[in-house]
C-alpha cells in the first residue's frame, strides 16, 4: 500500500507554508494526533493509555461520528483534549469544489465546540479551499505520519516509523478508527511509554 510519506519533506511544508507542519520549539514537547474518531471503545481506550502517560492529545473528529457517539465526545472535552475539524464525513478536498467543501466543514463545526483547529481528510486540500479556510482554522498537517492507516504493516513498523524522526515540536497522527486498530494497539503504548522515557512531554495543540 506504502503510496504515503512517513516524514513530511522540507520542501513540501515549503510549498503548503501556510499550513502548520509542525510546532516551532527547541523544548522536548510533541504533539500526538488523532484522526477519524469518535469511536466506540477505541476512542476511550486512547484516553486510557494518555492518562498513564499523563499525555494530553489532539482529535481531529468527523462530524457524524460525533452525532453517532456523543458522549465518547464529551469525554475527549472533559479530559482536556484538544478538538479539531475534520469534516462532516470525511471528505477528500482533491475530489470536491471548494464551495461543497467548505460548507461540508461548516456542518461539522456546527456540532462541535468551538475549534480553529482543522485537519484535510487524507491530507488532500486544494489551495483555494486552504486560502478560505485559513480565515478561520489553524489548518494542522504533520511531521510524522505513523501509517496505522496500512494494512501491509504492523504495529511495530508503525511504532518505528514514528520513533525513527521523532525531534521537538513533532506532530505525529495517529488513527482512532477500527481500520488502524490492530496496529494503533501495538503501536499507541509503545510510542508514549518510548517519548516519557526520552523526557518528552506531549501536549493538546
């Protein structure tokens, strides 16, 4: 499947420079993401294994997931989680006329509490739907990609991906969704046991 990168080129963030790639500090702080929650079990097992590592995250949420599990929402807002936009049902921006784009994240930030956080589902926005958003969110990328995504891998490679190019300030994405789960599992504990033991803190964005 590998058609992705894991770590986010310099020229890339160069071209998209209005986007955030990752958080300017010489600080041993990162910030680990989560995309295409809530999800049942999954999305409160996450905030389980952030609590032992007194871990704080972001989730960039899809809006019907939150109308289908509103108290898991509830939970991410009462732990201190960060929470971001992630579209209505997760669209991809390549696919979608700007103007049916932006209303769809519209309707998704109509269930959420205000955010300017948003993330591109499969990171695919095009630059007039970024030009218009950027009015109102913080539009987050990444830095480190973990592939939990992949179905070819397993959670070790995962876990390696991340940890391989980990540096202060990294944004690293993880997934809270039944596709990554066999490797989210595997992966999740040993990245945060790995990033408390190299002294890094991990914050909400």
């Amino acid at each position: 499947m590998r058609n992705y990168l894991i770590k986010s080129p310099w020229w890339l963030k160069a071209f998209y420079s209005n986007l955030t790639w990752n958080m300017s500090t010489d600080e041993k702080i990162v910030y680990i993401t989560f995309d295409d929650g809530p999800t049942p079990e999954i999305t409160e097992w996450v905030m389980e294994q952030l609590a032992k590592h007194q871990a704080l995250g972001t989730f960039f949420l899809i809006g019907k997931n939150v109308v289908e599990n509103p108290k898991i929402y509830q939970q991410l807002k009462d732990s201190g989680h960060s929470i971001g936009n992630h579209t209505l049902n997760h669209l991809n921006g390549w696919k979608h006329t700007s103007s049916d784009y932006v209303n769809n994240v519209k309707v998704c930030q109509d269930l959420l509490h205000p955010t300017t956080l948003f993330r591109p589902p499969y990171g695919r926005i095009k630059r007039k739907q970024a030009q218009i958003l950027n009015k109102a969110y913080n539009i987050i990328m990444w830095d480190i990609l973990s592939g939990d995504f992949d179905t070819s891998i397993d959670g070790e490679r995962c876990y390696q991906n991340v940890v391989k190019h980990i540096q202060p300030g990294s944004i690293i994405v993880f997934h809270d969704s039944l596709k990554a789960w066999p490797r989210l599992q595997i992966a999740l504990p040993k990245t945060l046991e790995y990033l408390k033991e190299k002294g890094f803190r991990m914050e909400a964005l």
